[in-house]
C-alpha cells in the first residue's frame, strides 16, 4: 500500500497582503478568545481520522533519528498540553515504535517541502515525520519549530486548516512562525480524542 504523506511547506505571513479572505492575526486572536473555539473544518477535502495518526493504544512511541532534536522536543512538549490525552513517549526496548523522527534529502525546489508526516497503515508498521535537509538548513529556531510541531499534529491526526482561523495546522509556515497548538487546534484535537 502507498504511504499517506501530509507536509508543510513555504512561508506565508501572517498578514500578507496577498491573502484577502484572511483577517488580520489580531482579529483572529481577538475572536479566539472571545468564546470557546469550535473544532475547524479541513481543507481540500482532507479529514481528521484516528485511523490516521501513529497513535497506538493512546500513545505515540517515538524514536529519533534525526539532527533537529530541538524542534523534536520542542513538538513533543508543545503537544502535551494540559488536557492532552495522548501520551507521548520514548520507544523502549519493550514497546513498538509507533513513530520515527528522522532526515533526508528533498531539495529545495518550490514543490519541495519542509517536512512531512509519512503514514504507513501496514500493521505494526512505523510511521515517518521527516525534515527535509535541504530546506531546514539556516532556518530559525522558530521556523523549524513550527515544521515539527506541524507535522506531530499530523501523527496525532489532525488534518491542515485554512486562512480564516489561527492554526499552527495552516498548509504554510507562518510569517512569524506559530510553534505550538493554537485554541483551534487543541479544539480539533480534544473533539478527535475524546
């Protein structure tokens, strides 16, 4: 069976002229705040499945094999949220390794992304988030944050959102860069595990 790939790619700023239908960051924050955020649709007629995440009996076994350990562990921690049900954990000798950070050579083209979360629905088959080398490279802390925090989400099953809401699931990194589940995506993440 093809392996299910969702990456993230680019940069978009958050108020880029460019994007019309979009409120300011402000607004959307402002609005946020205001009352309880509801879970987000999905774009492209992408959806947000369980049975698409690396989870595994309510937790992601993790290994890594990969030289951005910062943005690693920043993903890991930013997605255990309070109220977090899924539990995020080493892989031991013990468990199955549910998910693999690690590295490769995409290039650096415009069609290239940043990273990717690679799903192989084989049983007891390990799941990929892959950093691209060759975009990564003299990137921000902040910018390779987003991209591991971005493609955790993934493995946790959520599905890319659009322009209208603040969300670090955007199909884009932002300008500056969102690094952690914003209300919208703790909201599509409580309604997906509950």
């Amino acid at each position: 069976m093809t392996p299910r790939v969702h990456a993230v790619s680019g940069v978009v700023a958050l108020a880029a002229p460019l994007i019309l239908i979009s409120p300011s960051p402000s607004a959307l924050v402002d609005r946020q705040t205001r009352a309880a955020v509801a879970p987000a649709p999905c774009v492209s007629g992408e959806r947000e499945r369980r049975s698409e995440s690396a989870v595994d009996d309510g937790e992601i076994r993790w290994t890594d094999k990969t030289r951005y350990d910062g943005p690693r562990e920043n993903a890991l921690k930013a997605w255990q949220f309070s109220g977090a049900r899924i539990k995020l954990r080493a892989d031991s000798a013990t468990t199955v390794n549910d998910l693999e950070f690690r590295d490769y050579r995409g290039g650096t083209g415009d069609r290239a992304a940043v990273a990717q979360y690679v799903r192989d629905s084989g049983t007891a088959a390990t799941d990929y988030v892959q950093f691209n080398r060759d975009k990564m490279s003299g990137r921000s802390r902040a910018f390779m944050n987003s991209a591991a925090a971005h493609e955790l989400g993934h493995a946790l099953g959520l599905c890319h959102k659009g322009g209208r809401v603040l969300s670090l699931m955007w199909t884009d990194i932002a300008s500056p860069p969102i690094t952690s589940p914003q209300a919208v995506d703790k909201a599509n993440y409580k309604a997906l595990w509950s």
